[in-house]
C-alpha cells in the first residue's frame, strides 16, 4: 500500500483536493508542526498559501516550484 502512495499521482487532473491538502501537508512535514516545517525559513511564510493554487486545482506543483526558484534565481 505505500508503494502505491509513493507512486500515485500527484497531477491536479488525478486527485481529489482532499488529496492534494494530504499531499501538501506530508510534503511539508506538517504532521509534526511547524517547527519541522521550511516555509518559513525560506521566506515564503506559510506554505499552504504558497500551494493554496494546487490545492485549490489551479496550479500544478511544478509550476509553483518553478515560480519559487525563479523568484530566487535558483535554477
């Protein structure tokens, strides 16, 4: 079964927006709290917001990495 998750999908077109804040939030460590968190430490604030056009079905991840790094001249 986590082999399953490790290779789902994580594509708007293929997931739920339930799956999307469950994916977000493991990505960032969130079940832990904040203090394992990196939003902040990389000047983004709170994260959620920063993926909230994923989440919401907006916008890929790659797109808002690339958004990020590019913000940042990190190629």
């Amino acid at each position: 079964m986590i082999e399953e998750q490790i290779h789902k999908s994580v594509l708007i077109k293929d997931t739920t927006r339930e799956e999307r804040i469950e994916i977000v939030r493991r990505s960032l460590s969130c079940e832990s709290g904040c203090e394992n968190c990196s939003g902040c430490a990389l000047g983004v604030g709170d994260p959620f917001k920063m993926f909230a056009p994923y989440i919401d079905g907006k916008m890929e991840i790659r797109e808002i990495n690339q958004r990020f790094r590019a913000s940042y001249g990190i190629h």
